[in-house]
C-alpha cells in the first residue's frame, strides 16, 4: 500500500488545528491551577483570621488568669519611738506610712526607707491614748479613745504637690469634728467603733462592767456656715455576751458585740436612739482574734484561734426575718491563730496574718487564695493596703515593717465565681448572676457566666424550635412538589428575607410584636396550635375532593390552596381567643398563669425572640436545605418510583437520606446565625441576664452582652476582659459545634454517597 500524498495546505491546516489544541489545553491547565491556588490562599487566609482572631481573644483573657505579683521592699523598724503602736496606715500613692501610738504622736515616714518625714502630736492634753479605730479608711479619719472615756477624732491627709517637676506629699492632720476630744463615757472603756452617716456622728464602747454605751451628734450648720455638733440619742445596755470587739455598720443600722474567748457574736439591729434590738447569738467555734468590715461595710470578715476565718453579713430567711448569715470560709495554710486582718479599701480583697509570721491574701466573693508567704519571724500586728490596693504593709509585734509592692488586678475572677452559684451580699442565697460593677466600692461586682450561656442556648433553642420545622419542611416541599412556575417565585421571596437587616427585625419585635403577643397571648397560642394541624386536615380534605375540582388546580399549586386556609385558621384564632380568655382564665390569661401555675410574664421574652428570630434564621436554613434536596440526582427518584415506590416513600427513603449532609448543614449554619444574632436578642428580650429557662422570661446573650457594654467598660479592667473572655467563649462554642456538625455530616455523605 503506497501512503496517499498531503498536500501542504491540508497539512497547515493540521498542524493549526493540533496545536490549538495544545494551546486550550495548556490554558485550560493554567486556569485550574490558577483557581486552585487562589481557592487554597483564600482558604489559608480565612484559617489564619481566625486564627489571629483566636489569639487576640487569648491574649485579653489571659491576665484575667494570671497570678498576682508581690515584689518586696526594704525591711525596716517604724520610726516614731517605742511606745504601742494602735493605728497603721498607708497613704493612697502607697510612699509614705502613718503610725499612731498609745502617747498620742503621729509619725510620717518614707515606705522604701523608713526615714521618718515628720510628727505630729495629737492635742490629748494630760490623757493618753487606750484604743484607735477607723471612722473611714477611705477618707484617713480615725477616732483615738482617750483614758478619761473622751473621743479625739482625726483625719490623716496629704497634700500632693510638683515643685521642679518631682511629685512630694506632704502629710496633714485635721479636727472634722474639732480639736477638743468629744466627751463620750464618764470613764475610760474599751473596744471603741464609731461611724457617720448623713450628719449623724455614732460611737459605741464598752465599759469595764461589761456594758456597752451609745452616744450620737448630730451635725449642725448656721447660717454663716459654722459647724457645730450636737448630743443627740444615747442609751446604755447589758448584751449577754462579754464585749470585747464592736463593729457598727456604716448604715448605722446593725451593730455587732463579739466575745473573742468565747467565740460568740451577738447581733443587734440599731433603731434610732432607741435602745440596739437583740437579733441572735451566733457561736463561731473557736475564739475569735479580730474583726472587720470589708470594703462596702455589709460583710464582716472574723478571724479565729484555729487559722479560719469566716465571712458574714445580714440575709433574710423565709419569713422575711433578718438573720446572720455564714457565709463562707477560708482556711489559712498552716493552721495558726490569726492575728492580724487588714482589708482592702475598694476591693472585697483582704490579708491575714498568724502567730508565725505568715500573710496570706484572699477574694472574699472569689473565695480565692491570692497569694501566701512567710514575711516576718514573729507574729503579724498589722496589716493595711494602701487605698489602691497596690501596696500592703505588714507591721510585726516587735515593730519591724515588710512592705510589698502588689500587682493584683483581677482578684475577682475564679471558676466558681465564672460558673458556679455564690452567695453576694444583700442577697438571700446562693445565685448566679451577671451584674457589671459600677464606680462605687460599696458595689460587689458579679460576673457570672451562666445567665449569658443560658441566654444564649434558651435563645437559640426558642428559635431554631420555631424555624427548622418551617424551614426544613418549607423545603422539601419547594423542591419536590411544587411546580417550577411557583418555586421561581417563592424561592426568591423567602431569601429576600436574608436580605432584612436584624435592627429592623428586632426593632419590629421590641415596639410592634411584645405588645401584641402580650395583649393577644391566648390567640398566639391558639394559632400555634391549630395552625400546623389544620394543614394536613386540609390536605386530607383535598384529597377527597371530587376529580372535577381538584383538576381545576393545576399541578403543583396546591400550595396556593392554603394561603386562603392559613388567613381563615390565623383570623378564626384570634376571633374566639378573647371569649376564651375571659371562660377559661378569668379575663386575664397572664395573671392566671402568675397565681396558678406560678409562671410569671415578661413582655419582652423567648417567646418573642423565638419568633423574631426565626424569622431571621428561616431564610438561611430554606435556602440551603432547598439546594441539597433539588440537587438530588432525578435519576435516583425516577429508579424508586419505577421500583414502585410511592412519592412519599421516594421522598423518605432515597431523596432525604441523600440530601441529609446538606440539610444538617443548613440547620447547623442556621443555629450558628442564632447564636451569635445580637440586635434581636438586645430589642426584643429586655437584655435581663437570668438563669431562666421559661418561654416567658427574658434573657441575655454573650452577643447582646459585648455590644451593650464593652463602650461603657474601661480598657484593661476586669468587667472589660470579662467581656473578651464572653466572646472567646462564643468563638469556642461556635467553633466546637462546627467542628461536630462538620463530623456528622462527612458521615451522612460517606453512608449515603452509595444511593
């Protein structure tokens, strides 16, 4: 066979088509590996997002965790003579010290040196000085109790002052109440507390037989601005308990009479210049060392013998009647009698100090142990934090002085304190509960994770419970029996709803949808009710319809059917929930629910968010669970009904396990859009963080949390990396439950990728 010549046009013509070939190829080649690349980066870079993401969320939370720092000063023996040290006190910028001994002299000195600055003598006169105790620790002022039974009340200042650019304190003793010592007692006592509050100056003592004496002044001011104070209320009484330490509220409403060998408080409600109300007698069980008010004065903190020191304050029982309550224990490490307790000014921090030598550091509300260390070779005197708590000082029995500079910031936060149920002040029992702190000391700060967790899951519950049913089925119907015609028209209606800003949506629920779910709660539920049965019932209606009249209704748009039937059922709801309300709930269905079944009524609640929020979340979910269900191979559903299967069974058995990833996923990414929805939950809920499960209660989110109060937080504090902390919580819970979703589904794609 002889090869059949080609000419050389065919040939260039070849050789073009060929290599066209090539060249498409080549850049067919080009384009995939160009896609590929930019789809791998823009995988990469979301992943390190989140990653950074992640990190700076780590790195505001972790100081929360970190340990506190004590960095010793200099070691030295206070100035100021030999004589008994009865008062110690640091000033705020924590540089200059003050001691106050039995002969009246207050001495200044330099903390990191103990270079004494200067002294001043107290005017006593010929008197000498039996006891010292504060008035105020925040404003320095103390009241000495002379030997004759007189009352000398002084405040420590200091005066901050730039000469040459270099800041110098200058201390400063003045007479609020005058230089002249205020007469108290006819002979000298013991065991002084004193308080004031709007004008009203109250002292308490005890005398040697045992008796405890009242006196107040009242505050007086003249017309020319003269100051005067006079006697008002005073009384005398026997308490059965040996008083030897006294403590007054700053409120002037309780006072307490310890007995330290015995062990006991006695608790006394004061009534004006009446004779103190005995509440009851508390036993400690063990002697106690000392007693003190923490920083709010509405706890005391008691010190023991056997190194326990306890936390009190005033609650209520069941009957309302005012108790003592204890409320909680701290045990210092080693066992050792206390004897020393200095608290914080701001912070509901305190030290103690025992028998050997030892300070350790607490949290009260925390129940946290700070810091703890051997400081001083004999037993501990006093102790005092300067006011901003950035200095302690610790003044031993044979007058020498440790000083430690503190970095303490976030003493607040504990696992229990996160998570667990504490017991706070002016409160009845143990809760959890949320309650950022506000600028005044008084304030116990209450940062408990749980009522946002709570909110959070109880509103995604409330509205995934409302959207996956109307969603999921709203898609299954979409893309297997509604008509072409009918879906091109509803699919795009229903996402355009993806499309509506949540502000707008909850701004609807807050001002238009409470109202009218509160007004109209029988005909709600009512709707709720008989909505989704009457659906089905008139399905089955249609079904046995004459041919003639259900032929009228061309395929697929029976679903237009029931628009009319919805609007009817929905009217026919509301219509008898008023005659109903007033037969079966007296007129009042809120009230009854509150007095019968003890289920009280927020106006803004779950059940609103679940509504609202559903709304928001049912696009997303109908969207892609629609596009797994039509993405079906129609092949798979033409083999079931050749097999003779019914379109339901088709429907159950081969198209829904097929589409099942993409439904999971649809659901999955609609709880994620819940759970981080914020302005809904912020509009719609009455932002209340509660541990409530009710549909009628309201809630807070850790979203609607951050965005009410991270602009009101102050940078570095710890109600601000409380929130940071809020929302590393968020990202992790998102994050795991992807993480699971995303394992679910690889397995339903892997089980049912062989249909």
């Amino acid at each position: 066979m002889s090869d059949t010549p080609v000419s050389p046009a065919a040939a260039s013509i070849a050789n073009s088509i060929v290599g066209g070939k090539a060249a498409g190829t080549q850049s067919r080649y080009f384009k995939d590996n160009l896609a590929r690349w930019v789809v791998w980066t823009g995988g990469l870079g979301v992943i390190v997002a989140l990653m950074l993401i992640f990190v700076y969320l780590l790195s505001e939370v972790f100081p929360l965790f970190k340990g506190a720092e004590f960095e010793q000063r200099q070691s030295f023996v206070v100035p100021g003579g030999q004589g008994k040290t009865l008062y110690f006190a640091a000033e705020e910028q924590g540089e200059v010290g003050m001691r106050l001994t039995d002969s009246g002299a207050v001495t200044f000195f330099d903390l990191y040196d103990g270079k004494q600055r200067g002294q001043i003598q107290l005017p006593l006169g010929e008197q000498g000085l039996v006891g010292a105790r504060e008035l105020s620790a925040e404003a320095g002022t103390v009241g000495a109790q002379l030997s004759d039974g007189s009352v000398l009340v002084f405040r420590h200042k200091y005066l901050i002052t730039y000469p040459n650019d270099k800041r110098l304190i200058t201390p400063e003793i003045e007479y609020p109440f005058g230089e002249a010592p205020l007469a108290f007692m006819s002979e000298g006592g013991h065991a002084l507390a004193l308080r004031e509050e709007r004008g009203t100056l109250l002292m308490a003592a005890a005398d040697t037989a045992g008796s405890v004496h009242l006196r107040a002044w009242e505050k007086q001011e003249s017309l020319m601005g003269d100051v005067s104070f006079d006697v008002g209320s005073e009384s005398t009484f026997a308490p059965p308990v040996k008083p030897d330490l006294l403590l007054i509220e700053p409120l002037l409403s309780w006072l307490y009479v310890i007995d330290r060998a015995a062990g006991k408080i006695a608790f006394y409600k004061l009534d004006g210049g009446n004779s103190p109300q005995l509440v009851h007698i508390y036993d400690t069980g063990a002697p106690v060392e000392d007693a003190r008010y923490l920083a709010g004065g509405i706890s005391i903190v008691v010190a023991q013998a056997n190194g326990v020191v306890s936390q009190w304050f005033p609650a209520r029982d069941k009957d309302g009647n005012h108790y003592l309550a204890r409320v909680r224990e701290f045990d210092l490490p080693g066992g050792k009698p206390i004897t020393a307790i200095g608290p914080e000014m701001r912070r509901r921090g305190f030290a103690v100090g025992d028998s050997e030598g030892h300070v350790a550091v607490y949290y009260a509300t925390a129940e946290r142990l700070i810091e703890e260390r051997k400081v001083l070779d004999g037993p501990v005197k006093f102790l005092s934090f300067n006011p901003r708590a950035q200095y302690l000082a610790v003044l031993g029995a044979d007058g020498k002085l440790a000083g430690f500079d503190v970095h303490n910031e976030h003493p607040e936060v504990s696992f229990k304190a996160l998570w667990g149920k504490v017991w706070y002040e002016s409160y009845d029992d143990e809760k959890w509960l949320w309650q950022s702190s506000s600028a005044s000391s008084d304030f116990e700060p209450k940062f408990s994770m749980t009522p946002l967790s709570v909110g959070t899951i109880k509103g995604a519950f409330y509205a995934m419970i409302f959207a996956i049913p109307l969603a999921v089925l709203g898609a299954i119907f979409t893309a297997n029996f509604m008509s072409p015609e009918m879906r091109q028209v509803v699919k795009p209606s229903v996402e355009v709803l993806a499309a509506l800003p949540s502000v707008i949506l909850g701004f609807l629920a807050g001002l238009w949808l409470a109202p009218f779910v509160e007004t109209n709660l029988p005909g709600v539920f009512l709707t709720l009710l008989l909505l989704p049965l009457s659906i089905p019932i008139f399905g089955y209606v249609w079904t046995r319809m004459p041919r003639s009249i259900r032929l009228r209704t061309p395929a697929g748009w029976e679903a237009a059917m029931l628009i009319p039937v919805i609007a009817v059922v929905v009217w026919f709801c509301f219509a008898i929930a008023k005659p109903l309300e007033a037969m079966a709930f007296g007129g009042n269905m809120q009230a009854w629910m509150d007095h019968t079944l003890g289920i009280g009524y927020d106006q803004r609640n779950a059940l609103v968010v679940g509504i609202a929020m559903g709304i928001a979340v049912i696009p997303v979910i109908f969207s892609i669970a629609e596009d797994a269900i039509f993405s079906v191979p129609r092949q798979l559903s033409l083999g079931s009904l050749a097999l003779g299967a019914t379109p339901w069974q088709t429907l159950v058995g081969v198209v829904l396990p097929t589409a099942s990833p993409g439904i999971f996923s649809a659901v999955m990414i609609g709880m994620g859009r819940a759970v981080g929805e914020t302005m809904i939950v912020l509009m719609a809920t009455g932002n209340t963080p509660v541990t409530d499960f009710s549909m009628f209660q309201g809630m807070r989110t850790f979203a609607a949390n951050i965005a009410v109060e991270m602009p009101e937080s102050e940078v570095g504090s710890t109600h601000f990396r409380l929130l940071f902390f809020a929302g590393l919580v968020l990202f992790l819970f998102t994050f795991v439950l992807n993480t699971l979703a995303e394992v679910v589904r690889q397995r339903l794609r892997k089980r049912y990728s062989n249909l």
